[in-house]
C-alpha cells in the first residue's frame, strides 16, 4: 500500500521532484511535485548567519538529488527547521499546501526515526 499526495499530474514532461519514505507501517508516503512548486518554497528560505543550509544549501549549489537519485536527505531536524521558517504568506495557495505537507512528512519520518529520499526526474 502506499500514500501519494499528486501535485504534478498537470506538469507531465517537466521536472518532478518526490519526497518519500517507507514507515513503520510498511506503507510508502510520498509528495510528487513539479520542480516551479518546490522552486517556489525554496525562494522562500532565507540563509542563515553561517550561510545556506538543510535543503536550501543542497538547492543553491546544485548537489544532492541533482547529482544522483533517489538521494537520502541527511539532517532532517535542520531541513523540517528551515522549512518551518518559511512565511507561508510570500507563497501561492498551492505551495502553501505543498510546504505545509512536506513539513508534515518530515515531521512523520523523524518521530518514526526513517529517512526520507528525493528522486528527481
């Protein structure tokens, strides 16, 4: 069994981004997204003092799921603090959505001690 939450459907022949993980439960959870949606959210992270960091640093140079796919997220605490950060209000109504259950699934995974990978297409 598995949970998809679909915010590409309309996009198909660009860029897709899916955030997923496997949970205790055995079932998969995943948010299949077209890449202007997560560039939207991702316009929205402010560095910090020290600089990028979490999924926005993966973001603005290019590594990560760029480099290869599906890509294990590491720090998940940082990434679900830097996505809470965001002022949900500088977003559309449908990133909005999208941010609210990317924070959601990261919460999920960390209070089950999983990972959560990205596949980029």
């Amino acid at each position: 069994m598995n949970t998809r939450i679909d915010y590409y459907s309309a996009f198909e022949g660009e860029s897709e981004i899916n955030f997923l993980y496997t949970g205790l439960d055995g079932i998969e959870y995943s948010i299949n997204m077209w890449i202007g949606y997560f560039d939207n959210i991702m316009g929205c992270v402010e560095p910090t003092s020290e600089g990028w960091k979490g999924l926005s640093y993966y973001y603005h140079t290019h590594t990560g799921w760029y480099e290869h796919s599906p890509w294990q997220v590491p720090d998940m605490l940082i990434v679900l603090s830097e996505l809470q950060t965001i002022d949900d209000l500088l977003l559309d109504p449908k990133s909005r959505k999208i941010l609210k259950h990317i924070c959601n699934l990261f919460a999920k995974a960390i209070q089950e001690k999983r990972y959560i990978w990205i596949h980029y297409n």
